[in-house]
C-alpha cells in the first residue's frame, strides 16, 4: 500500500508539473555577404561573469597565394581563430576580431570555458 501511494504522488507531481515553452533564438554574429572570413566552423560561445557572450570559432582568412593555401584548407596557414562579444543589454554583436593567429600553424577548433 505504501509503495502505490508514494507512486500516485509521483505521478501526480510529474503530470501536474508545468514545463515552459523552449526559447530559441537565432541570428548571425556577422553578415556573410558584407564580411568574407572564408571557411567557418568550430564555433563556441560562453556566457562571461560579467554578463557579456563572448563568441570563437576557426576561419580562413583572405585567400593568400602559394605556399600559404592549399586543398586542405582547414589545415593552411591562414586558418586562425576569429571571435566577437554580444556586450550585455546590447542588440548585436562587436565587429569580429582574431583572437589568435600563430604564424606557420593552422589555428583550429577553439574552444572556452569560464572558471569561477
């Protein structure tokens, strides 16, 4: 008896719980047509103490000629880590910027992390 009353309540509490509707929100850091930055993928966004998002991810820069580029293009010198900051209360994103470019090495899969 003790059992079938603790899952009523179990049922009871897990049906009369109320979920909200999921938010979703999406839109560009950058508009592709105005800004080339070539190849983009790799991307990581963290939220800052301080309430800022800050946002990274791997690009190729302006095409360079030979020897910089090649077939593999995720693996070229010109690939470097690109990023931008949504400030907090603000609308859109800061112009992106090269968070790091190390020269002769293919800068890939950035990743980030807050430690409180």
């Amino acid at each position: 008896m003790r059992a079938f009353i603790v899952l009523f309540f179990s049922l009871f509490l897990t049906l009369s719980a109320q979920c909200e509707k999921p938010f979703f929100e999406s839109e560009f850091v950058f508009d592709p047509e105005k800004i080339d930055h070539g190849h983009v993928h790799a991307s990581c966004i963290v939220e800052c103490p301080n309430g800022d998002l800050r946002t990274c991810w791997y690009e190729n820069g302006t095409l360079m000629p030979e020897p910089y580029y090649s077939d593999r293009k995720d693996k070229s010198d010109d690939v470097r880590i690109g990023g931008s900051r949504l400030a907090k209360g603000a609308d859109s994103w800061e112009a992106p910027f090269v968070m790091a470019d190390t020269f002769a090495c293919s800068d890939n899969n950035p990743c980030m992390s807050v430690d409180k």
